[in-house]
C-alpha cells in the first residue's frame, strides 16, 4: 500500500560491478570485442563457487543500478534503469530501496544478502513512516519490485529466506521462471551465431572466451531452461535438458540448476501446508516478440553444433513458458505490449504500482497503447553489413517521433535514424555500424511528458 517500502531488485547486469571505484564489468565488455580471449579476466570467478562470496582478486563491489544500456552478447540485455523512479510511482526517498548486488553469483546468497538488507531496512522504516504516513491503516511492509533474473532472487528470499512475512506484494517484470534456452547455448559456446564479424574466427573467439567466463558463474547454471527446451532436429517432440544432454553444457551445471529450483519447490510445498501465502504475486510478461523457447540439436554430421533456437512468443529475452509463475498455485500473469529490457521504464509497472500502492487488484492486460517499442532480432551483428531494427507504436508521426544512435562508451554524438513505415504501425530502419557497442534511442511524445526506448547493438 501508500505507506509500504518499495524495495527493487535488478536483474542479471542491472548492478554496476565496481573495484576502486570503477566498472569493472563496463571495462570488459568493451574489451571483449577487441581481445576476446583476456577481456573477462577481470569479471571471471573461481570454478566450485558454489553460494559462498569470491575472495580477492575476484570479489567486485556492488555499485549504484545501471544507468546505460548493456549486455551480454547472445545472452540478455539490459537496458538501465534511468526512468524507474518515476514507473515505481515515486516513492519517497526514505521509503525506496534500490538493492544492489553481485549478479554473477549464486541467486541463493543474493536472496541471503536481500533478507539482510530488507531486514534493517524495514526497521528503519518504520520507525520514520509515521511522520510520512500518520493515518496508515498497520505497520508498513514491503513491495518488492524484481527485473528479470532479479525474480528468482526475490522469490527465493521470500519462499526459502524467511521472507514471507515482510512482503505485502511480490510484482515481478519478465522473470524467467524456468530458465532460458539462451543459458544453455553460452554454456556450449555458441551463445553468437557464426554470421557474426566478416569471417568466422571473431564468432568462435567471442563464444570460447564467453563460455570460460560464464562457466564459473553459478548464476549462469542456475537459469538452465528446466522446461521442455530441447528438439532434435526434424522431430516434434520436446524433451527436458535432463532427458536429452546439450553437447557442451556439463553435467554439473545442469545439476546445480535441478538443485536451485528443487529446493525453491520444496519451500514452496512445505510453505503452502502452513497456510496461506501472506503476500500478493503479480507477473508482468509479454507474448508479442519472437522468443528462443527451444534448442535444436541436429542429428547428422557435425552434430555438435547447435542448429538455429525454436521460436515462439515471449518477450524476446523470456518465452511465455518460461514467463509463467506456476509456483503461485494461482494465475498472477499481467500481459503487456512490452520486451523484457522495457519493462522497468514501462506504463504496464507504473499501472501496476499505481493500483498496488492504493491496495486495488491490477489490470489484466497493461498494452501501453500510447507506448513506443523497439525490437532488434539478434545480437550481435556483423560490422559493416546492413542490419534491421523495428519500431512498433501506435500514430508516430504525429507524435514528435526523434530516433537517434551513437557509439556507447563514447562522446554521445547522436546520428539521426530513419524509420520508414511498412505496415501499420510498424517502421523499419536498416542500419550499418562499425565494430563496437551502440545504441539506438526512439523517443515519442505521450499525453502526459513522453516515451522513450533503447536497444544495445554490439556489432562484431
């Protein structure tokens, strides 16, 4: 309600990782596009990590969110978190709570280390609510906002932390709550297609060092798809990673995977025979974009290597049935027009706050029509060969539509985009970029201030 805290938990890259005061993570993305085979040396963990905190060298503070779009080639994106006080509803100062953590780590010690955080927060709280909120109706609890992967982090503090009773309602923004099938490609080391870069060597030097980086990471294994996401090519039916092994992804991460969701099940059984779950749970996805929801194995020759990801809808990082909270025991799906990366700046979370805050059930659907969104097929692109970006949004020209680009860690001098509509409501832009990492920005005026999107373009 009006007088809850607001605690909001990012998602995988949404947390600036720092050492001395630098991003660490920013420094070696850049790298990574120049010298692939050291560029991760400095975000890289120790192998067996397990739940416990990296000693140094490897340990990185967790600094302020991430204001500027990221990602991780072939894995997600993340686009920042600039707008969110404003999609929260503006809570007060004292009362919002941004938690920032080490995503590369077990979600089990984030989900510990939110507990912690929640605790002492809280209590602080509530001693100030008061002079804020003098006729609220009870003690103040917690709304706990969670992005992304930040979901399975949320949900586990609540369901197997001792975090239930804190919470008053758990909104989560396309959690992949069965894994993604991107997971198990970056395992196998052809998380980038090999169209990438002018010849073949810069996809297999991006995906050799992406897959030494990423094998250390428990984070990593723990968002293995454990839904039916494995087809052999040619055939219809559709096995479990555990019933059918992926060439390259070791056995042990998918064991670690079975590990982290066996023992979030179990806390949820043994949870519900207590009685009734004392929070709400509303989860905002999206089935409007094409999403990877299936890996195909070939079965001939050469039959190591991955053949092109089934598709089907999702929100273009999480595939619907991935995206379903089945754990609730209830139907707490809120659909939207919008991708995964959107969602934190998205109308859909301010619709959500906004009635959640005033203790109202919120809507079924939240389509953002007077919203904008750009969608960009796959990442990365091979440099200096003609690309595609769409923007989708209802009567842009009317609107003040501007669309820019330019090279991220740079200047920010901004190159004017051409967008040329093709159907209805869809514009197209095809574009040619040098080596690097840019974005594209689309802003749109709305009736009350504007919209604005960004897509991260690595180009290789």
């Amino acid at each position: 309600m009006e007088h809850d805290l607001v605690v909001f938990v990012p998602g995988f890259l949404g947390t600036r990782l720092c050492r001395d005061g630098q991003d660490v993570w920013a420094r070696c993305s850049e790298r990574l596009l120049d010298s692939a085979s050291s560029a991760l040396t400095e975000a890289a963990l120790p192998p067996g990590l397990g739940d416990a905190l990296p000693e140094a060298p490897h340990r990185l503070d967790a600094g302020g969110l991430l204001q500027v779009p990221d990602s991780v080639p072939g894995l997600l994106s993340c686009l920042g978190y600039p707008d969110l006080r404003s999609a929260l509803g503006d809570p007060l100062d004292a009362q919002f709570v941004p938690f920032g953590y080490d995503w590369r780590l077990s979600h089990r010690l984030a989900a510990r280390q939110l507990g912690e955080r929640v605790t002492r927060e809280l209590d602080r709280w509530r001693a100030e609510a008061g002079a804020h909120y003098p006729d609220r109706p009870d003690d103040p609890r917690v709304i706990l906002v969670c992005h992304g992967t930040g979901g399975l982090v949320g949900r586990h503090y609540l369901e197997c932390e001792g975090g239930r009773e804190t919470a008053r309602t758990l909104i989560t923004l396309g959690t992949p709550q069965q894994g993604l099938v991107q997971a198990a490609r970056l395992l196998a080391g052809q998380a980038v297609p090999d169209g990438a870069g002018p010849d073949g060597d810069v996809a297999a030097r991006l995906n050799e060092a992406l897959r030494a980086w990423a094998l250390g990471l428990p984070a990593i294994a723990e968002l293995l798809p454990l839904f039916r996401a494995v087809r052999v090519e040619g055939g219809t039916r559709e096995r479990m990673i555990t019933q059918r092994p992926v060439p390259g992804v070791p056995g042990e991460a998918v064991g670690q995977a079975l590990a982290f969701q066996e023992q979030f099940r179990l806390a949820c059984d043994r949870n519900a025979r207590s009685g009734p779950r004392p929070y709400a749970v509303h989860c905002l996805g999206s089935v409007d974009f094409p999403t990877a929801e299936a890996l195909v194995l070939p079965t001939g020759p050469g039959g190591e290597h991955l053949a092109d990801d089934l598709l089907g809808p999702g929100d273009g990082t999480v595939p619907r049935r991935s995206a379903l909270a089945d754990w609730t025991g209830t139907d707490p799906m809120l659909w939207t027009g919008f991708r995964n990366a959107d969602l934190a700046s998205a109308p859909a979370l301010r619709d959500t706050m906004r009635a959640v805050r005033r203790g109202l059930p919120p809507g079924e659907t939240l389509a953002g029509p007077e919203g904008i969104v750009l969608h960009f097929p796959r990442d990365p692109v091979a440099a200096g060969r003609p690309f595609v970006i769409d923007l989708l949004g209802h009567d842009l020209p009317q609107r003040d539509l501007r669309t820019f680009m330019w090279r991220s860690g740079r200047v920010r001098e901004k190159q004017p985009v051409v967008f040329r509509q093709y159907e209805p409501d869809r514009y197209r832009a095809e574009l040619e970029v040098t080596p690097g990492r840019w974005v594209v920005e689309a802003l749109v005026d709305r009736p009350k201030g504007r919209d604005r999107k960004d897509v991260t373009v690595v180009a290789v």
